[in-house]
C-alpha cells in the first residue's frame, strides 16, 4: 500500500468526524473546554495572553518528557526506506555532529520497519532485509552510544503504509517492544478501528506499555482529530500531533492533506493552555534541511524560521533530516544552543502571539514566558518581503524596568533596550530575543531599516529608498553613521550619512518623545547591462562601539 493510500480526506481545515481513521483533518475550534487565552487566532494585541503562564492541565506525573522530546526520526526523508544500517549510520551522526550533546535523544523508526504479516505465533516481525539481526540489536547499538530507541505502529488494524497495527495484539506488542529495549513508541491512527474511539484505543496501549518493565514514552499520532491535547495526559500521552502531516514547504496550497510549517503554526497556536512540563503538543516532526522530490523544501531564512517557532511553541524537536549528510547551515540551526534552552525551557510554556497584523502576509509577534523571569520574544514575517516589526518589553508580558537587555538569538548579541524590542525581519524571517530586566554592560539597542515604495528599478534607473535609524536604547546617541551597501557596478549616494544627537528610546516608564530616530533618502543606480533579478542592499548603521545592520532585496525589471 502506498503513503497515500488510506488516506480519503483531504482537506486542510475540514471538520473532523468524531473517530476518523483518514487523516489531514483538523479542527480549526480547538479550543473545547479551555479557558482559552488565546482562542483567537487573530487577536491584534493580548496582553493577558503572554502574561498568563496559567495551564489547562494539572502537569502530569509522568518524568519520561519534562521537557519537549528530542531526537530523529526516519519519516520525513526515508519514508518506507528503513534499515538497520540507517538506524546505526544516524546515531553515530547524532554523536559526532554534536546533535547528542545538544540534547537530541531518541533515534525513532518510523514506518514500514515490519513484514506485511504478523508471524504464526500472532507475533510482530522486523523486515528481515531491512533489520536481519532484529530490533534489539539496533536497540543495543543505540543504547551503547547513549541514546534511546524510537519505534513506529498504529492504533488500527494496519499503519498508514499498510504492515498489521497493533489494535487487539496490543499486550504482546508492548511486551515485545520492552523486550527489545523500546524507549518510545508513535502509535498513528490508520487502519480499521473496529468501532473503538480514540480514548479506548489509546488506552489500552498505554495500559499494555504500563505493564511492561520498560518506561517507554507515548506519542500519540491521531492528527488532532478527536481533541488528543483534552484527554492524551490522562492515557499516558507525553506528547500528542496537533495536526496532520508536515512536508517540506512554507505553506499548503487548500486542497491538500499535508501542511507547510505556516499552516502548523496557525492550528497549534491556539493549544498552548494545553502544554506544559511531561505533556505537549506535537506540530509534527521538523523539516530543517530535509530535501524531498515533489516538495519546494524549505530556505535557509525559512528553516530557521520553523525552528525558533518550534521553539516558541515549545514543540517536540524531533529531526526528520538525512543527519549523516547535512550542511554546516542545517547543522548549526539544529544545535543553536540559545533556540534550543528557549525551547528545553523548565517552565513549559507553548508560547503565544500577541500581536498580529492579520492575513497570510501578516506580521506578527510572540511571547514565551521563561522560568527565570525573562520573555523569549519572536518576530515572525510571513510577508515575501522585508518588514519591520516592532513590539514593547510591556506587550511581551514584561514587568516595567528602567532598562532591559534583549539577546538576539542567532549571533548572540546583547543589546540594551529603555522598552522598544524591533528588527527589520526578512521576507519569512524570524528574529529572537531573549528579554529579561535589568541592562547588562551591552551595546545600545537600535533598528536600521531600508524602505521605498517600490521595490523593483529599471537597468540604468535610479531609485530613492529611505534608510531610518531608531535608537532603543535608554541613553541618547551622539553620533551614528550609516552606510550603504550596494552590489558591485552600482552606483549609490551618499557614500555615508550621519545623524547626530538621537534621543533615548521610549521607556516603559514615560520618558523621551519620538525623536528617537532619524532617516535619509539614498539613491541606488543599477548598471545599464544589469540582469533583471533581485539585488541584495545591505545598510549598516555604526554608533557607540557598535553596529547595526540590514538588508532589503531590489528587483531590478527591465521594461
Ligand atoms: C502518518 C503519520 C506520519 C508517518 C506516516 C507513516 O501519516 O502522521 O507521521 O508516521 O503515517 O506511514
């Protein structure tokens, strides 16, 4: 049977039927019985949200997952192409690449690891080509390097793929996972259900891994469909899939089963009451670097994106990358250290967004409450082009403070902030900071910006863009001058501009006026023999010791 072979409905946001054995249906009224800060999905501004830490749940007894899961596993880029040499390749990478240390655990199978039928004694077989010493010589291999072991079955009579589900064997699977050496089991939800609902059939696997010997994580995989973020705790879920499968791309077009990362972000959004320290909602396993035919993929700017929403939303970090084969890039996105503690965070909040311009081109911002005090803040783009966005540390959920510092999470820089936290963000880009009370000895907080009305310029034409300076910081700035950079052959002007004496920045506390920025008009000349393509400007402001800088894409169309 194919990937897509049980899978009937397609629709993205359709209305789920109360026991679907078909994915790629989601309910968008997610909110059933919350108390739902945040149930709209589109609220320009809420405050109550990002200050509220409040959970749903009362936090399980469960230690297996006190903070999001992490680890690997073979779907996204194998799909049925498992074996025991990938299984071992990939936690030897998981060592070397750093990804062990950086925390990333489990080493799951998914799918297709079995043969189409159970053995005469009713017993689950590996694939004797795919894994002819077994599981539990995978299990040991794994377990020798420090790692944990993920296996793959479904809560029906078959997986998604076709091989027999563990609905009515659900005992002698459990006994025969813990005897491999399981430390996690997906259950999906393909397959004849026999009538059962969910919570029943949940339930008994989760009672059969219970009496085992063996603590062995649950990951419930039904696709949101029957609301598993109101009852997976209760049947032993540590994490549970909000929604039905992710795929290499931005976003989905209506009519199909899969999402892109934005669309995962919009449907597990409003579930964050339902997060918190050993339970989690699961927005699907991550994309980062993964490179399927049929799917766009994702950019580089696009892949950092998923992953410090990921973060934000305190998902599980489960890679779905060829991590034997990745690039320096994807490997540094996956071990940022600093995305990675704001997502391992102890207090086990999903993180809210707080504010939003709307629509699918929207701007927006995010705010999670970190156990320390301090905010991770994100400013999501999700327009095609360079945006500025701008929010303060009291719409973040901040107490007020005479100063703050706010460290930007992918260079690592600290800068100080009066109140204002704002960045030039790129088309689908994410800046994030952590922001917490009190101004360390770091540089003054500021935002450079390049705008015009229109971004595209003739071969040979000239075009006026404004370059803006704004000063965030708590003290005023001298001297600030800027530079603009432009491609080679371009011709740009001024060579530099400098602005003097800009005010503080605006602080929580009442203070300075607006004039805390200043703007410039440049103009840009490409060559007449240019190539019509888009053209990287990049501008650099440089005050007190230190710079700011930003980049905007031109469009040079020829008539
Ligand atoms: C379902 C799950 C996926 C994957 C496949 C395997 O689609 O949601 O994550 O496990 O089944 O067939």
């Amino acid at each position: 049977m194919t990937e897509e072979a049980n899978r009937s409905d397609s629709s993205k946001i359709g209305t789920a039927s109360d026991d679907s054995i078909t994915q790629g249906v989601m309910r968008r009224s997610l909110m059933k019985g919350a108390t739902a800060a945040g149930a709209g999905a589109f609220v320009s501004t809420n405050l109550a949200a990002a200050t509220d830490g409040g959970k749903q749940m009362e936090d399980s007894d469960s230690t297996l997952a006190e903070t999001p899961p992490m680890g690997w596993n073979s779907w996204n880029t194998f799909a049925c192409n498992v074996s025991a040499g990938l299984l071992k390749e990939t936690a030897d990478a998981l060592v070397e690449s750093g990804m062990k240390e950086a925390g990333y655990e489990y080493v799951n199978i998914d799918d297709c690891w079995m043969t189409e039928e159970r053995d005469e004694n009713g017993n689950l077989t590996p694939d004797p080509e795919k894994f002819p010493n077994g599981i539990d010589a995978v299990a040991d291999y794994v377990h020798e390097r420090g790692l944990k072991l993920g296996i793959y079955e479904s809560a029906g009579t078959n997986t998604c793929a076709g091989y027999p589900g563990s609905l009515g064997h659900e005992e002698r699977d459990a006994q025969m996972f813990s005897d491999w050496g399981i430390d996690y089991l997906k259950y999906d939800n393909c397959g004849d259900h026999h009538g059962l609902s969910a919570i029943e059939r949940y339930t008994r696997m989760h009672e059969a891994l219970e009496a085992t010997d063996r603590e062995i994580v649950l990951s419930i995989c039904e696709w949101g469909n029957n609301d598993p973020w109101t009852w997976g705790p209760d049947v032993g879920g540590s994490l549970w899939r909000t929604t039905g499968d992710i795929k290499p791309l931005w976003t989905a077009t209506e009519d199909t089963w899969y999402h892109g990362v934005i669309d995962i972000v919009d449907m597990n959004e409003p579930l964050s009451n339902y997060a918190g320290p050993g339970h989690w909602n699961d927005p699907d396993m991550l994309e980062v670097g993964v490179d399927i035919d049929g799917y766009p993929g994702l950019s580089e700017t696009e892949d950092r994106t998923h992953f410090g929403m990921w973060a934000m939303m305190a998902a599980p970090l489960i890679a779905g990358n060829d991590v034997r084969n990745m690039s320096d890039t994807t490997r540094a996105i996956l071990t940022n250290e600093e995305v990675l503690a704001i997502d391992q965070d102890p207090a086990g909040n999903q993180g809210r967004r707080i504010q939003n311009t709307g629509g699918a081109d929207g701007t927006e911002v995010w705010s999670k409450p970190l156990a320390n005090g301090d905010r991770a803040v994100a400013l999501l783009n999700r327009d095609d082009a360079t945006s500025t966005i701008l929010t303060s540390t009291r719409e973040v959920g901040l107490d007020d403070a005479s100063a703050y510092t706010a460290r930007d999470l992918w260079d690592g820089v600290d800068t100080v902030t009066a109140g204002l936290i704002g960045a030039s963000v790129p088309a689908h880009g994410l800046a994030m900071f952590r922001v917490g009370r009190g101004a360390k000895d770091a540089a003054p907080g500021a935002m450079i910006s390049i705008s015009t009305d229109e971004p595209t310029v003739g071969p040979g034409e000239s075009r006026e863009l404004t370059v803006t300076f704004t000063n965030h910081a708590p003290n005023a700035l001298k001297t600030v001058s800027v530079t603009l950079e432009a491609p080679d052959g371009w011709e740009s002007e001024p060579a530099t501009a400098t602005f003097r004496d800009i005010t503080a920045g605006p602080s929580v506390e009442g203070g300075s006026g607006p004039e805390n920025d200043a703007s410039t008009d440049w103009t840009v000349r490409p060559p007449r023999d240019v190539e019509s393509d888009g053209y990287e400007l990049a501008a650099t402001a440089e005050f007190a010791d230190s710079t700011s800088k930003t980049t905007f894409e031109l469009t040079v169309e020829s008539s």
